[in-house]
C-alpha cells in the first residue's frame, strides 16, 4: 500500500537537524518502538521522514520552546509509533488502534466515539452511525483537496487516543455550528466544549436516577439494552442470538423503556422537574449515559454472552 503523507513537504531545515544532531536519541526511540510493538513494522528510512515531518508540525504549532529536546521531552513514542504505521498502511498498526482503549469505563475508542456523537446527535441513529464512520474514513483520507489527513497530524506530544477523540468531537460541532455544507478538520486539537445543559442541576439528577434505574435491571434486561444499543442489532437479531421469539424480545423492550423512563421521572418530579417535556429530556440524555456505562461495556456484553455459550455475530463485531 502506498504511504498516504503529509501534501506538504517537510522542512528541509528540520530534516537536517534530525540527521545531522539528533541521531542517537532517534535511534534509541526507534528501537525501542520495535521492542514494544514487535508485530508492527515501520523501516528506518520511513521512521526518520516521520520523525521530521511531525517535528516540523510540532515546530509550527508551539509559541515558545520548540527544540527538539523540549519535542522529545514530552513524545509518547508508542502511540505515534502506531499513528506512522497506519499511515504505512499496516495491518497490525490498524488492528491495535481499533483495540484502544479510552475513557472512564475503559472502553473501546470506537465505543467512546459513538458515545460522543450520541451526545452531538440525540435521537438520530443514522447520524451518530454515519459521524463515526465518516471520521474512520479520514483518518488517512482527506475530507477535501488539499487538506491532510487526521492521523498526519499527529506529532506524538499527547496521547493517540484521546487527541482523537477531541478532533472527533471539534469536527462535529464545526459542522453543528455552520450547517452551510462541510468544514475542514481542526488543524489544532484543542477541545471545545459541548453546549451546556441549559441548568446543569438537571444532568446531574438525571444521572443519578438513570444510574440508580439501571442497576435495577436483570442481566437479561442489561443484554437486550446493550446489543440494541451498542451493536445495533434489530428485535429479530437480538431474538435469534439469545434463542427466545422475536415477540418476547420486543415485549420485554417495550417493558425496559417504559420501566427506565417511570423510574427516572419519578426521581426527577421528586426533585422538583417543571419542564414541560421530561420524557423527551429523559430520551435525549439516556444514550449518552447508556454508551459510558460499565455493564453495558464491549467487554461485559461479551462475558454475559459468553456464560450463556453465545458469541456476538460476526457481523456485528465487524460493524463495532
């Protein structure tokens, strides 16, 4: 596969500087990436072009103190390590990146990106489906002529992941914001806060309540909630993976939201809600919540699955 790089050339004067003075300590991160990620294949000529095309990035971005010592002084060599070799088009490299981890609960970074755009889109499943996937596809692909791919411009100075996440989430309120067609990617990372809750008192007592809601629910409850949700899956799907009628699925479904939705408004009338449409705050905020909840995890619907003698549909895994 042919390298997809920066459109820009790098510096001729960072090159230089990597080869002409800082060769030693190059070398010792170079093989110390081929130490810890021994699957993943990078050669030295490519690593070296890396190196100075992220410095340069690193160069252009930072006000003050932009030696190389200060760049290498706070670089996560492993996480840009993975970044170079899936612009290299390595397989492996791909592999370890959709089996990052993020987040409070651990999850899976697919995982975390969905959560994000269940919070940017509320009650829009095709759009949050489609935000993510649109973000995988430019991740070495630009989104328009002439631009850089997302993972280009990495320089290794923050953790892979979560600098992801930040893009991922930066991108999307651009284009909330200006819905006149499509923006570029944030050439910088720095993050921008989602729009806050019109009384933040409410968010909190809605977590609360949904958390104290979900506890409640039986483990069968907890797998029929997490494969509609996180997987996607429709009624008859969740019905033929588990072995019971298509009609019990969508009853106990029907009998989960209507429970969920009574236990969480109870707590918030008691509270003293006087907005108008709770059930409709309820829906908006619960997919958020659901996509960060440790029961509800990758890796707790597996266990669940697996105690039962069931795996997940392949297709499933793949969509995930």
């Amino acid at each position: 596969m042919t390298p997809l790089l920066m459109s820009k050339k790098v510096p001729t004067r960072a090159a230089e500087q990597l080869t002409a003075g800082q060769g030693p300590r190059t070398k010792l991160i170079y093989h110390f990436c081929r130490m810890q990620l021994p699957g993943i294949h990078v050669g030295a000529a490519k690593f070296d072009e890396h190196m100075a095309r992220t410095y340069a990035i690193y160069r252009a971005k930072s006000e003050a103190d932009n030696s190389w010592e200060k760049y290498l002084d706070n670089f996560y060599p492993l996480d840009w390590f993975i970044a170079c070799a899936c612009l290299e088009g390595e397989a492996a490299a791909w592999d370890r990146l959709f089996a990052a981890r993020a987040g409070r609960t651990d999850c899976l970074l697919v995982d975390a990106l969905r959560a994000r755009a269940v919070r940017l889109y509320p009650r829009d499943e095709e759009r949050q489906d489609s935000a993510v996937t649109e973000f995988w596809s430019h991740l070495i692909v630009s989104e328009t002529p002439g631009s850089i791919p997302v993972l280009a411009r990495y320089d290794g100075e923050r953790p892979l992941v979560p600098w992801l996440i930040r893009v991922f989430q930066n991108w999307h309120i651009s284009q909330i914001r200006n819905q006149a067609g499509m923006h570029a990617l944030p050439e910088d990372d720095v993050s921008l806060p989602l729009n806050a809750e019109p009384d933040g008192r409410w968010h909190e007592a809605f977590c609360l309540a949904a958390r104290a809601a979900i506890e409640q629910l039986s483990e069968t409850e907890l797998l029929i909630l997490g494969l509609r949700l996180r997987y996607r899956l429709s009624q008859r799907e969740v019905a033929s993976l588990l072995g019971v009628h298509e009609g019990t699925i969508s009853r106990q479904t029907t009998h989960l939201r209507d429970r969920c939705l009574e236990e969480i408004s109870r707590r918030l009338l008691a509270e003293g809600w006087t907005g108008d449409d709770l059930s409709s705050f309820v829906l908006n905020e619960m997919g958020g919540l659901l996509m960060d909840e440790p029961r509800l995890s990758a890796d707790q619907l597996a266990r669940m699955l697996k105690a039962r003698g069931k795996l997940l549909p392949s297709e499933a895994i793949s969509g995930h």
